[in-house]
C-alpha cells in the first residue's frame, strides 16, 4: 500500500488522453525464422568456424556467443557469422543465440576440442624441489600438456615421464586426466640429484631436477681437543663431532647446526655452536680461570645427541703477591705466574670486593697485563678508616682484614 | 580612516599568511600521507582484500577427496575465496569493459581470453551484466608441493544480460559445468586453465508437494479447497516494524483472535530486507517470526509471508547477496504448517521508473527461482501494486496477486479481465479506503464512506468468490516516513485506512468485513 496508487491513476489518464490526441505509429514485429545451414557440432581448435543462417528475410541479426571465458555479441548483414579466432582457438563449449532485434531465433551449441595435431606445448610443476632420502617423501611431477592454442589435451593422452638417478633410469607411462598427467616419485636410500624430464607424442620437456637430501642424522660421538689441562682463562678448547650421518649413511648436509652443552662443577650451563662441514661440526669455547670439571654433551636439535664427554682443568697457580703502597691506597698483585713460572698472558681477572665494618661498597674488576694488575683506591672515594679486602685471581681468593687508609 | 585602512591591511596581511600556512601543512602532510602509502605489510600481503561481502553465490563443496594431497580445511577456504573473486571481477569486468583485477586472478596466459572478449565487447559496445548464483564444486587433484589444484564446478547457474548502446537485447539463464586449473601464485590462487564442458545435470523443474498446492485454478491446503479470506496484518502500535524491539507476543496473539473472530482466514506479514538483516539475516528476528508463525498455526490461520520489505537495489551484482538472505529465511520455514505463499516483494512495479523494468523482472525472476529451490513446499507469489503489472512473470508465480485501490465501479470488469488472462488462482492481495477526512483532506471518505466501500467491496469478492486481502486491520498512530515520505497529508491518509480506530473501538466498516 503507497500513495502511488491514486497518482498513478491520473497518470494514466493523462496519458490516454495525450495517446488519443497523437495518432499512433504501429510498429509490427516482423516473423523472421533462421535455419543453420551446416549443421557441424564439432570443430577443433584453430579451424575457422562459419556459422552461416538462412533467414528467412534478409535482416540484421545479431549473434551471442557465451565461451569458457565469457560472451561476445557480433553483428551480421547476411546471416552468416565468422567466428573471431580467439573463440575458435579456444577449447569447451560454445553455445550461441541468434537475435533477431531482442528476439531469439536460432539457438544451439558446439564443441570445439583440443588439437592434436599441432606441436604439444608441455607445462611441467615439480614440487615438492627437495625431498628426504629413505623411501617414505616423495615429490610430484604434474603435466599439463596443450596444443599450440594452450588448450589442454584431452583426457587419456598417453606421456611418458622419465628420471634418472645415480645408475637407475626409469621411463612410465602416465594418462592425462582432468586435464594433467601427473605421477609421484619417492626417494632412494642415497642422497643426490634426481633429473626429470617427460614427453608427449614427439614433443620433450625441459630436464628438471630434485634434491634428494639426506635424512636426519642419527646419534654421533664427539671430542676435545687443546694445548693442556690448565684452566688459565687463556687457552681455548676445541669440540669436534664425528662425521654427522643419517640412517642411511649419508653425511648430513652442510650447515647443520650443532649445539654443545657444557654443565660445570657449579651446575651452570655454558654454551657453544658450530655448523657442520662435511658432516663434522666444530665448535671453540675459552677455558676455565678456574680448577673445574666439565661434562660436555652435543645435541642436533631434536634430531640427534652425542655422547658425554668429561674434561678437567687444572688450577693454574697455588699463590699469588699482594702489595700495598703509597699509604696502602695503592694495591698490585702480582706477579701472576702461571704453571711454567712463566708471566701468564695479558687478559686474566682479578677482582678486588671492598667493604667497611662489614658493609659491602665496591668490587673492582680488572684484567692482567704483564701478570700485574694495579687496583688504586682514590681519596675522593675512599675517606680514611679501616677497610676489609677481598682479592680473587684464578680460582685462588686472599682476604685482607682492616687495611687503614689514610 | 587611515588607522582603520592600516587594520585592514594588517588583518588581510595576518589571515593570508595563516592561510598560507594552513594550505603548505595540510599539503606536506598529503604528500606525506600518500608516500607512505602502499608500504604497509597488509597491503603487500593482500590481506584486507574485500573484507566487505560483495558475492555470495551458493557454493557446495560436493567432494574433497583426491589422488594428489589431502586438502587442508584453510586451503580450501583460500581456493574458494579466490575462485569467486576471479568469477565477481570477470562479472565486473564484463559490465564495465575494463579489466582491472582480472590479473589478480587469472594467470597471464588466461587473462588474455578474457581481455580479447572484452576488446571486442567495447568495440561494439556491447556490454554484458552477468552473475553465477550456483556453485557445486568438486575438487579432482590437489598437488603435494600445494601449488596446483584442478577444480570441477557442476550446474553454475549463469545468469547475463546482454546490453548494446545502452539497450538489452538478451537475456539469458544457462547452467553450465567448467573444468578447471588453479595455481597458487603470489599468494593468489590464479586461474590457469578454464573449460566449459557439457552440462550433465538431469533439468528437473520445481514441483511444490507442500500442504498448499494449486490445482488447476484453485488453491488448495490440506487437500481441500481453500478460498483466502484475509488480512493485511501490522500490530496497532509497530506498523512497518512488526519484528522490531517493540515486538509484543501477547498483542499479536489478541490481535489473531480479533482476526479469527471476523472468520478471516489469512493473514499477510512484512519480513523487511534491511531490517532481517540483509544476506546475514538474524536469529533474533527469525525467532520473532517462528513465534508469530506459530501463533498462527495455532490459531488456524494462514500467512502470506511478504519478503524484501524495502529492498531496492536490484543490480546484478546484488542478486547473490539477497539469494542468502531468502535462502535463510526461507530454508527455516520451509516445513512451516502456517505459511500459505511466500509473496516476493510487496509492489516491486513502483521500482520500474527508478530501477528500470527489466532489472526489476529478472531479479524477481531469479528470486522466485531460489525459493523454489530452497521450500518447493510452499506456493509464491508478487504482490503487485497495480492489476495492469499483475500479468508479468505469470508463469513463474504460483498465484497471481494485485493491489486494488482504484474505482471500485471499475473493478468487476478488470478483474474479469485479468482472470481471462490468466489460468492461475488470483488474489486481490490489498484494497481499502482511508476514512480520513479532516483538515489534510477535505474532501475524504468520513467512516460512513468507508463503511460503504467495503459493504459494496464484500459484495463484489463474494458474489464472485474472489481471494481477498484487505488493509487494514487498525488506524496507525505513527507512520514511518520510509512508507510513503515526510508530507503530512500522505501520512495522515495512511493513518486511517483500518477498521479498528486507535482507541480500539471498532469502526463502522467493521460489521461488513466481518464475514
């Protein structure tokens, strides 16, 4: 219910009247029939395709076609249409309305099918482009064979797909279906490159390839390596791994990351990489200032681990010189010597923790530098009165009860 | 006068130079903006792509199982995603003539069918404004890397309509089948290969097997013959808004037995398209309307329930959006007891001068197509607004319906007319008369005036044992402008037109509606 109702009627009366004072041209809708003259359902792709009508008056007509990949209109003077080479190239269904005006006077439907006798064009996807050695992964070789007008060939077309690997070369028939021919290839026991390659009719693909990698690696054995069992803080001691193989005994691939755990005495965890070359992995971590024993385990993250390796350092030195200068502001330690008597090398640490009537104030940290190491306690910081010190060097600790400053 | 020229000037001086000022910031900071744009990662990652619902075509997924991989839930999702992007932006591209977004979903080997179809399309000006409604999708091949996929689609239903210069020629409905390589590229899932194939399905059409029939030109329920004695039905207080938060159970249940005490049988109801909901349609509301529905077959009437309240775009690219929206009501329903037809749209010919005849007529074709499919239970019918309309889309209704507010002297002849015409049942879906006269009209009918009308009205319908629905049961009190506009005397006209006044009292037609 709109108001419309009541306008509409003076509408129409308005017009009535206006219809009765013009007079009226009639126009007659002409009968026009169209037969097909050649009655040819199936084309191939590429052959030019006329549709010629008989018409019954020669009139303008129209004609719609509706393709795989959407409509056209085309126009004709005679009736006869010639198709555009883009819609007869073009595999599928094609049906078509002849329109006379906005009249449909002929309808109907061809086929136009791949052609094969044109050269084979050949889409190939290969993928997965690595897979796993041992049988169970496997990549996929899919064809999408087409004629020349990229229309694939129909269902069952015959291609063989080949592949080679180390001494095995293998040729199998495949039929395409639902447009592509297409096969599963698994992996061998052995890693390396596997080639592809498939042909239909006379027509021969590109060469692919697919990495067969190696499998996870399975538990491995690991060693130390260094210059002596002193822990001075210095030296560095060196992991190595056995060669990292899979199950099947192939070396892992390169870059494999390998993790060393290393617990000390103390239950603190350190920690070192490497990467794996030729399946060895290599890793460094500085030694000990102190007498400790380790205990060494590697891991390939949730893939593999190896053995337990224990080590032992030995302390360094078994006494160390703490002189006071200059109003005892002034405190050198050293020299450092180390187990050969010799100077132990630059870079060893000392601490100095400094504390008044049992209230801690600083801990100073310095490294060696020709076995000595100077700490000096400044007037500006350090008022006069009795201190408390605490020297520790390699493992070894002196303490020093109420040294006076001045 | 000097000084006052040197404020002048000192003003003019002062405000230029804030102007300009003004215009050089909000200009650095366009060019800014604008630089930055298109850098972001969601744009690159095409992730905010058509978040609005622009299509939403029926698609079934008949078959996942395949020789290749098997397919994850979200890689389907993706596929589908992207299989009716590449459909909506060919529908577009073929309206338009321009190709933008058809190398997002077809590979550059395919694109080049479409771009040589459009080329020739706008050289002859010609243009085609298509949708598929239909999707029954199979998936035939699935690769292990998850970068090709063969589809089958079966039973697409095409819908196009061919315009030159401006003119439809053609319009066409095909259901076809296509084959189908897709490949992921660019995180897109590219069109490679499309073929058309032939058609499979077995065409069967629509048999209604419902409780409501139509046997030869009679309705029948129940296997009885059934003549429609009704009503067009709002609430007193919620006219035009019967399912709204206002929503009172209770009043609508006492208004059915005031109907059912006037012996009327049926009853038609508004279901609003905007207010549903649109293609998402509302729980809340299809609870509302179970319990009216209920209520009614309680109370042994029958409903005519009139879809698309308010509905107006029409437009091709629209049809999939509006096929949800009935398809959810009208799936919900589809074994209701209570509901006699299902009335497309109330007086789509009003559309024809905005909307353009042919939009409208298809669109309701199209419609009354869906409906079959989702309840063939149920009869459908379009309630016209005129009788002259009522002879479109004859053979696709199960009953005709039109409105009647004309000279009531004119309508036996008309009738008889339209009745000639056609084989099918006819319902005279709305008639009355407003009885407002008053200060906006003048020169109305007073009450006496409509109690005449329908005295001679119920006349007419009995004498010729005609279906008839008249308006309406109350007087409103308010009126919402979306109904017939802002100017008063049109809205106190709509306000008079029941046989009940506002304060419940009935009016002196009453006693000649009631049977």
């Amino acid at each position: 219910m709109r108001w419309n109702s009541k306008y509409n009627s003076i509408w129409l009366l308005v017009v009535l009247i206006c219809s009765i004072s013009f007079t009226t041209k009639l126009v007659t809708s002409e009968q026009v029939s169209a037969i097909l003259e050649n009655q040819r359902k199936n084309y191939t792709a590429g052959e030019s395709i006329s549709l010629d009508f008989g018409l019954s008056k020669t009139v303008h007509t129209q004609l719609f076609l509706h393709s795989s990949f959407g409509s056209i209109l085309i126009d004709s003077d005679t009736g006869s249409f010639m198709l555009p080479d883009f819609i007869s190239k073009k595999k599928g269904l094609l049906t078509y309305e002849l329109l006379y005006g906005t009249k449909i006077i002929y309808k109907g439907v061809l086929k136009i099918t791949a052609n094969r006798n044109t050269a084979v064009q050949l889409e190939t996807y290969i993928g997965p482009p690595s897979i796993i050695v041992g049988g169970t992964d496997y990549t996929m070789q899919v064809v999408i064979p087409t004629d020349v007008y990229d229309n694939p060939l129909p269902d069952s077309t015959a291609m063989d797909m080949r592949y080679q690997f180390l001494d095995k070369e293998k040729e199998i028939e495949v039929y395409t279906a639902s447009l592509i021919g297409w096969h599963r290839i698994h992996s061998y026991d052995v890693s390396g490159r596997l080639l592809i390659a498939s042909k239909v009719n006379e027509k021969t693909s590109k060469e692919f390839s697919v990495e067969m990698r190696p499998s996870l690696p399975s538990d491995f054995q690991i060693y130390s390596n260094r210059n002596h069992e002193y822990a001075d803080g210095n030296q560095i001691t060196e992991f190595t791994t056995s060669i990292l193989k899979d199950e099947f005994g192939n070396i892992i691939s390169n870059g494999t990351r390998v993790d060393f755990n290393i617990k000390t005495e103390n239950n603190i965890v350190l920690h070192t990489q490497g990467s794996t070359v030729n399946g060895v992995a290599t890793a460094k971590i500085l030694a000990p200032d102190d007498q400790t024993r380790w205990q060494v385990k590697a891991y390939v993250s949730g893939m593999a681990e190896s053995n337990v390796l224990n080590l032992e350092y030995k302390s360094v030195v078994d006494n160390f010189e703490v002189k006071f200068a200059k109003k005892n502001r002034e405190i050198k330690v050293g020299p450092l010597l180390s187990f050969m008597d010799q100077l132990i090398p630059d870079g060893a640490i000392v601490s100095m923790e400094i504390s008044k009537q049992g209230e801690f104030i600083e801990k100073k940290i310095q490294t060696s530098f020709l076995g000595e190491v100077v700490f000096r306690l400044h007037e500006g910081f350090y008022t006069s009165g009795d201190y408390d010190l605490k020297i520790k060097a390699l493992g070894l600790k002196k303490e020093f009860r109420s040294i006076i400053l001045q | 006068m000097k000084i006052k020229n040197k404020n002048i000037y000192g003003l003019l001086v002062i405000g230029s130079f804030i102007g300009i000022l003004i215009f050089v910031v909000f200009g650095v900071s366009q060019i800014l903006s604008y630089l930055n744009s298109g850098a972001d990662r969601s744009s690159m990652l095409h992730v905010e792509l058509n978040k609005e619902e622009v299509y939403l075509p029926k698609v079934i997924w008949k078959d996942t199982t395949n020789p290749g991989r098997s397919m994850e839930k979200q890689t389907l999702l993706d596929i589908e995603k992207d299989y009716l992007n590449a459909w909506y932006v060919r529908h577009v591209a073929y309206q338009t003539n321009l190709i933008n977004g058809i190398d997002e979903y077809y590979t550059t080997s395919a694109r080049q069918h479409i771009v040589a179809n459009i080329d020739t399309n706008r050289k002859n000006n010609v243009s085609v404004i298509g949708t598929t409604t239909d999707h029954n999708l199979s998936l035939n091949f699935y690769s292990t890397d998850g970068q090709l996929v063969g589809l089958r689609v079966t039973n697409v239903r095409e819908y196009q309509s061919v315009y030159k210069d401006g003119k439809l020629l053609l319009e066409t409905v095909e259901e076809s089948d296509y084959q189908m390589l897709l490949l992921l590229e660019d995180g897109f899932w590219r069109i490679r290969h499309l073929i058309k194939e032939e058609n499979q399905a077995d065409k069967k059409g629509f048999i209604a097997k419902g409780n409501t029939q139509v046997i030869g030109n009679k309705i029948h329920t129940g296997g009885i013959e059934y003549r429609i004695k009704g009503i067009n039905y709002y609430p007193q207080h919620t006219p035009w808004d019967m399912f709204g938060d206002d929503f009172e159970m209770s009043t609508i249940s006492k208004d059915f037995d005031i109907i059912k005490d006037m012996k009327l049988n049926t009853i038609r109801i508004f279901v609003s398209y905007e207010d549903f909901g649109k293609a998402n349609v509302k729980q809340e509301k299809l609870v509302k309307l179970k319990q009216v529905l209920d209520k009614a077959a309680d109370k042994n009437l029958k409903v005519i329930v009139t879809l698309f309240d308010f509905y107006g775009d029409y437009s091709v690219l629209d049809w999939t959006l509006t096929h949800r929206h009935v398809e959810q009501i009208v799936t919900e329903f589809k074994s209701h007891p209570a509901i006699l037809a299902w009335d497309i749209k109330n007086e789509p010919n009003l559309d024809f001068k905005t909307r353009g005849q042919e939009k409208v007529v298809a669109w309701l074709r199209e419609i009354i197509h869906q409906i079959k499919k989702y309840d063939p239970y149920h009869l459908v019918t379009i309630g016209w607004s005129d009788i002259e309309s009522a002879r479109l889309l004859q053979n696709d209704v199960d009953i005709v319906s039109f409105h009647y507010y004309k000279n009531i002297d004119a309508f036996e002849e008309v009738y008889q007319e339209l009745d000639d015409e056609t084989d099918k049942p006819i319902i005279l879906q709305e008639y009355g008369i407003s009885s407002n006269r008053g200060l906006w009209n003048p020169l109305g009918a007073s009450e006496g005036k409509q109690a005449d009308y329908y005295k001679q009205f119920q006349e007419i319908v009995t004498k010729n044992s005609i279906h008839y629905m008249f308006w309406t049961l109350y007087d409103f009190e308010k009126i919402p402008n979306s109904v017939v506009g802002t100017l008063p005397w049109r809205k106190q006209k709509q306000k008079y037109f029941g046989c009940i006044d506002r304060e419940g009292a009935k009016k002196e037609s009453f006693e000649f509606i009631e049977e």
